[in-house]
C-alpha cells in the first residue's frame, strides 16, 4: 500500500501542480510548445474517463429508444399482423424476427448486422412445407 499512498498523496499533486495552467483566459493565449505538450497527457486522460463514463451510463445512442423493437415497418398500424398461407411456400420460407429486414415480413439476413450492433443472437423463423 505505500506505493499506492506514495503516489496519491504525492506523486500526482505534484505532477498537476507543475502543469502550466494559467489563471486567466488571456493566458492561455501565452503557452508555449512545450506547455501545451505538457496538458496533453491529463487531458487526455480526463477525455478517456469523460468517454468511458459517457458509454457506461448515457441511454442515447444504444439501439432502440424506450426499448422497441420495430422502428419502420408499418408504423402506421396498431399492430403488425401478416397472414402467410402455408400453400404458397414452395419448399422452405425464412421470416424475420429481429424486425430489421427490408423484405418484411422475409428474412433478408438483416438480423446479422443487429447481432452484431446490439450483441444478440436472433435469427429468422425457418417453416418448411415437406410434401410427403
């Protein structure tokens, strides 16, 4: 634990009190090269941890919002229900689960893309009409 101790009580106080960080807006204007290479590092740092707490706890941006599922076919209807005859598939038909395909209500293989984005694993309803 010294190390550790060692390091937050002063290895680091003394890196940040040796940063040339000015106390007015006019002097940011006079930093030299080596002073702004010198702010790289912590801001750097500042702007991973900014981005990582962004990822880990901001909903924006992570698949679909409030949790739905469809986000375009037939948004104009209640609910989407689609009626397929099992006599007009000749051998074997793929319908879509993931809600992504533009050949709805076929599966157009859209469902790898979203498993890939969303880290899922749906695929499509295979029905087959064997005739015996």
């Amino acid at each position: 634990m010294e190390p550790v101790s060692h390091l937050v009580k002063v290895s680091i106080p003394n890196y940040l009190a040796g940063l040339p960080v000015p106390d007015s807006i006019g002097g940011w204007f006079r930093l030299g090269i080596r002073d702004w290479i010198a702010l790289v590092p912590p801001t750097a740092m500042l702007a991973g941890l900014g981005y990582m707490s962004y990822k880990a706890f901001c909903p924006l941006g992570r698949g679909p919002p409030c949790g739905r599922v469809n986000l375009t076919i037939k948004k104009d209807v209640n609910k989407v229900v689609d009626t397929v005859d099992i006599e007009d598939i000749s051998e074997k038909a793929a319908f879509c689960r993931c809600w992504r395909s533009q050949n709805w209500p076929y599966c157009d293989g859209s469902h790898g893309r979203h498993n890939q984005e969303m880290n899922d694993n749906v695929g499509p309803l295979v029905v087959t009409n064997k005739k015996d």
